[in-house]
C-alpha cells in the first residue's frame, strides 16, 4: 500500500503595522514574529547550513595543512602547473597522475551526472503524485508515472547546474569564464623559450610562427597545446568550483527526498509565495518516502542508486580535501568556493524567495 506526500503548508501570520510588538499573550504570534526577522527564504536551513559549511572548513583545513607541513617538505611545488613535481611529490595524491584525479576529477561530471541520473529517475518518491505548492503552480493532478512534475522540475535544475559549469569551465561563447577571468587580471600564455636569434632561419621563422601561436592563444587548453606556458594572471581553481558544485548538488537533491523523511531530520523550508505571503514547506511524516526509512533508519534501506549518489559526493569531499592540501593557493580556492555557491544559491535558495523562478526549477522534496 503506498501513501500519498502532502506538502506542509503553515502560513505564518505577520503582525499588522499598527503593532509595534506582537502580543505578549500570543505565543504564536510571538514565534513567527521571530521567525520572519530572524530567517529569509533564501537562507539555508540549519541542517543545509551545516551541511554548507562542510566545503569552506574543508578548504580551510587543507590549506593549514599545507602551510604548516611545507617547512618540512622537499618536494617541488611548480606554479605554473599549480602542483607538486611527480618526482618528490609529498603525497600519491599530491601527483596530478593519481588514479582518483585522472579518472574521476577530470570526467567529474560524469560521474556527477551519472550518480544524479540514477537517483531522479529510479527513487519512487519522485514517481507518485505530488500535492499543490504554494506559489509554485499547478496543483499535481495528472502527475503521476515516469515524467512527473519533480522529475521535470528536477531535469530543469540539473540544467541550470551543467550550464553554469559549462560556461566557468568549458565553453562562454568562446574561452571560460576561468579563462577570461586569468586573461582580465592580466594573465597570458608565454613561450617556453623567447629566443631565435641562436637557431637556423628555417628553424627560427618557425619558432617565431609558434611565438605568434602561443600569443594568440585565449584559454588555458589553446596555451598547452601550443607548447605555451599560462601564466601571471588569477587562476579560479577549477577542481574546487567542480568539486563543491557538483557534490553539493546531490546532496540538495538528496536531502529533502530521503534524509529529511526520517525522524530528527525534518526541517520546513520558508518560501515566499506570489501574494508575497510566507509559508513552510517541509516534508510531511506520512509522505512517500515514509517507506524507506520507517524502519532501521534510511541508511539501512537505501537504493543503490542512491548509495551510489551519496558516494560519489563522498568521494568529491575527499578529492576536495587533497586539492585544499596540495594544489592551487589559497585565494584560487576561495575564488572557486564564492562560484560554486553562487550557482547553488541560485538554483537551490533563491527559488525559495521568487515564486516565478521556483515554478520553473521547483524545490527538491516538494
């Protein structure tokens, strides 16, 4: 027998203007008075909030590491290449060969999409009938099967997320964002070796033409294939921005689908509806996922789609770890931190606040 999930809709009513103070003999009044003040509906919750700052005490605790043991070291750090040399590298993972950086990071979002995929369309609560979501549109009638509502609105968000990630690390209408962004605080690509004048003509007009190749060449990519040498500019740590994207991503799909069903983890999310009312919006005792964590807790009956999900983003945490320790400075880290939660926030917290965005992407669990 399978239940229905209901949203939890409780509007919380907000004093008149006339009132300076809520009243003393209304508790109600009292505590959504404190609510409202206290939280916006496009702030984290306190277990999303918990959860976020897992990616900046990572960072923070990897560059410690860094800096307190490079006294002790004699490895090779190299600029250019933001990492250690292969010959004396401190750590396995401090070697940019590392099996977990060549067939994991670097096809990361692979992986992410791959993990994402096999959560949103095979876990059950995303298959049955969803009810109405204040100021978020449509009532759920006829939303039911394979394509439904969360599964769309989840598909939408998932969009956005690999758009964003497209256009930092990919492509912008030409070079990336990282690549513009090196450019715009004065990076380049710089020839290996700047002197002909030592070589044959034939060999010397060659190695001018290459010159000319290597300074026409816009991204990163373009430089090494040239034999060129990137550098002086800022350089946003790719891995970092990839890494904290696409690990949070699952867990915010994750999270208010199943971790949040079981007891203790319930948490209602503020949004702000059309009429510019407030509301909270948690998942109800008796939803669809009851069924998976009624008994032994969720962690005992998890699908392995979503083992598979929670472990990818486990992984993506420990590669993040040995990125803070062993690649990039720090302010590249932080620089690649304020993107990939730009983009989160975007698609996973402003929702909340604006009721046309929040029909398009929806709200994970909703």
């Amino acid at each position: 027998m399978t239940t229905r999930r209901t949203a939890t809709r409780v509007e919380i009513p907000v004093p008149s203007s006339s009132d300076n103070k809520p009243s003393s003999n209304d508790p109600t009044m009292r505590a959504a008075a404190s609510a409202t003040a206290q939280h916006s509906p496009t702030l984290p919750t306190r277990l999303e909030s918990l959860l976020l700052a897992i990616y900046p005490t990572t960072l923070l605790l990897g560059s410690l590491f860094s800096q307190l043991s490079a006294s002790s070291r004699r490895a090779t750090y190299l600029p250019d290449s933001q990492a250690y040399s292969a010959a004396d590298a401190p750590s396995y993972f401090a070697k940019k060969g590392n099996v977990f950086n060549v067939y994991f990071v670097k096809i990361g979002w692979f992986w992410i999409s791959l993990a994402w995929a096999g959560f949103v369309f095979t876990h059950r609560g995303l298959s049955r009938r969803s009810g109405r979501q204040e100021g978020g549109g449509g009532s759920g009638d006829g939303d039911q099967g394979f394509w439904t509502r969360r599964r769309l609105q989840a598909l939408a968000r998932y969009t956005v997320v690999t758009s964003v990630w497209i256009l930092v690390t990919q492509w912008c209408f030409g070079p990336a964002l990282i690549d513009r962004g090196f450019r715009w605080t004065g990076g380049k690509c710089l020839a290996l070796s700047s002197s002909a004048s030592s070589l044959p003509p034939p060999e010397a007009a060659a190695q001018v033409e290459a010159m000319s190749d290597v300074e026409r060449a816009l991204s990163h990519a373009a430089c090494k294939a040239v034999g060129g040498r990137w550098a002086g500019g800022h350089d946003i740590s790719g891995h970092v921005f990839l890494l904290i994207l696409g690990s949070a991503m699952l867990w915010l799909e994750i999270l208010p689908v199943v971790l949040t069903s079981a007891s203790g983890l319930r948490e209602a999310r503020l949004v702000r509806g059309s009429d510019g009312n407030v509301t909270s919006c948690g998942p109800a005792s008796g939803g669809p996922h009851a069924a998976e964590t009624k008994e032994g807790g969720p962690a005992q009956n998890l699908s392995f789609p979503t083992k598979l999900s929670l472990s990818v983003a486990a992984l993506s945490w420990w590669m993040l770890l040995m990125t803070a320790a062993f690649f990039h400075t720090w302010f590249e880290k932080f620089t690649g931190l304020v993107v990939a939660f730009s983009a989160i926030w975007g698609v996973y917290f402003l929702p909340r606040g604006l009721s046309g965005w929040r029909r398009v992407v929806g709200m994970p669990g909703v």
